[in-house]
C-alpha cells in the first residue's frame, strides 16, 4: 500500500468514525429527551448551524492553506453592526448595506491575509490581534448597544422559507456545493492543498504563493460576512457581541471534520458532519437542562480529542514514511 493509499485509507476511517459519533450522540439524546426527536427541533439544529458550517468552509480553506482565522467571530460580530448601522443610522438601501457588509468582510480577510504574508508573523498571532481590534472597533462604532429599527426585508436571510426549506440552510448547502467544487475541480483549489502541504516546494514552482494565502483568507472574511448578514436577519438587530467565541466552534467543527490543523489536508463534504456535531452536541444538552458551562467544558473536550487525533496520526503517518 503507497502513502497516497494510506491517506485516503485514512481519511474513510476518520469519517466512518466521525459519522458514528453523529448517529451515537443523536441516540443518546433522543432516548433522554423525546423533545429532541421533533421535526421541528431537526430543523431548528439546522437552522442553528448554517452559520456555523457557512463559516466553517472559509476556515477549512485557510487551514488547508497552512493558515487559521481567530478572527472569524469578531468578523461576524462588526458586518452584522456595520449592516444594520447603514440601514438604521446612515440612511442606506437594505441591497446596499448587504453589499457593504460583505465588503467589509471580505476587506478583513485580505488584511489578515496581506500582513500574515508581508511580515511573516504567525497567523494565529496576527488573526488574533484583528480579532481583538475588530472586536473594539464594532463596539466603538454602535456605542455598545445592539442596533434595531431594521426593515422586515432583513429578516428573509435569517427566518425565510423557501418551500419548506429555511433559506439559511439553503445558503449553507450552496456554499458547501461551490466550495468542495472549488477545491476539488479547479486548479486555485488545487493551489491552496499545494501551499499547505509544502509552501517552499509550491514557491519554487513559480505560483504565487502570498497571492494563494491572502486569497484564502480573503474568502474566509466574505464567508464570515455571509454569517453575519445571516445572524443579523436572525436576530432582526445587529449585536456587537454576537460571534463571541464563534471561531472556537468554528474550528472545533472543521477539525472534526477532518481538516488538519497543519495544512494540505481537508475536505468542505465532511465539514457538515463537524458542524452537525457541533450543533447536536449543543441543542440536545440545552434540552436535557445542561449548564452552560458544562457545555463550555464539552466542547472544549471534543476540540481537544479531535486536535489530539489528528497529531497523533500525523506522527504516525510521518513514522511511516520515515521507514
């Protein structure tokens, strides 16, 4: 068996798990609580983690470029202000202020993207020095409290139906379409598994491998932006603090979905799997009367167990080859 044979071995036995881990959990609380078991707590689970896989493909594109966006909640946070503020304060027409949101994402993202690549820090550093800036910044620019006054219109992203499909779900499902298409059909996609699995290799073969990196993260801003837009018609408000501590679910979903954190690996198809984990885990402890911070400390537990598998066979994958 060759090493490409080895990987993709690999990868089928990671996802069976992670399947069966989504069938055990949604047993165990359908057997505690009934409640669970509705079909209008399944849609409600979906509803709940569009959001979260939305943001979860911009992520998995960054890791699979060698890189990680702390950053992705406070993101969400200031495009859900700034939209509201367009409409509410600043007089704007409802097309305008999406399309301003979504610009102010994607300008974040290429800004993590070019100081990442043009001063060499880390991106875990530099994204989570931009997270913390952004975080201020969209409290400075709403004055700490949550915008209202938005028109109806706002709420069709959000709590919209078409048929008897929530849009946001719907958003969620062409994201994932045209993102694993992306990658798995196209040469960009290509180029980003090729900067995260060897970025010298990649450089010497004549790609612009900044480009490719500011590229990947400037998706995950308009992504993040996508959430945003998607929280906000939600919540029918924009609330500075709505994405607080959204990037730990975030990455949490993508690496249990089998994106690596070390680059050059992933697939945008199992991020539904890590998402719908993600979002099982938290509905059905909220319905079975779990605290919060038991919650806290559940999820923390499945970042690291996910986190602690994948470096555990990466080792073992690199003490193979090595023989």
């Amino acid at each position: 068996m060759n090493i490409k044979e080895k990987i993709n071995t690999k990868d089928v036995l990671r996802k069976s798990a992670v399947l069966i881990v989504l069938l055990i959990l949604i047993i165990v609380f359908s057997n505690m609580s009934p409640q669970f078991r509705t079909m209008g707590n399944l849609i409600t689970i979906l509803r709940q983690i569009s959001m979260l896989g939305v943001v979860s493909v911009g992520m998995t594109i960054v890791l699979i470029s060698g890189g990680i966006d702390l950053s992705v909640g406070s993101q969400l946070s200031i495009v859900g202000v700034v939209t509201a503020m367009g409409y509410a304060k600043w007089g704007m027409p409802p097309a305008a202020c999406i399309l301003m949101g979504l610009a102010v994402g994607s300008f974040i993202g290429f800004f993590n993207g070019f100081v990442i690549t043009k001063t060499g820090m880390p991106p875990m550093i530099a994204t989570l020095a931009m997270q913390i800036m952004i975080r201020g910044l969209g409290f400075i620019i709403c004055d700490g409290a949550s915008v209202y006054g938005l028109p109806g219109s706002f709420k069709l992203f959000g709590q919209g139906y078409i048929g008897p499909f929530p849009i946001p779900v719907l958003i969620m499902a062409v994201i994932l379409f045209l993102s694993a298409f992306m990658l798995n059909r196209t040469y960009i996609g290509r180029y980003f598994y090729a900067v995260g699995s060897n970025e010298e290799a990649t450089r010497l073969s004549g790609l612009n491998t900044n480009r490719i990196k500011m590229l990947s993260y400037a998706i995950c801003g308009f992504l993040s932006a996508v959430a945003g837009i998607i929280m906000m018609s939600r919540v029918n408000s924009g609330q500075p603090k709505a994405g607080d501590g959204f990037e730990m679910d975030v990455l949490t979903a993508c690496v249990v979905g089998g994106v690596s954190i070390s680059g050059g690996e992933g697939r945008t198809s199992h991020i539904l799997v890590g998402a719908l984990i993600m979002g099982v885990l938290s509905n059905g402890l909220v319905i079975v009367g779990v605290s919060e911070y038991w919650q806290q400390v559940a999820k923390g537990a499945v970042l690291l167990f996910a986190v602690g598998l994948d470096s555990v066979q990466r080792i073992g994958l690199k003490k193979k080859k090595a023989k």
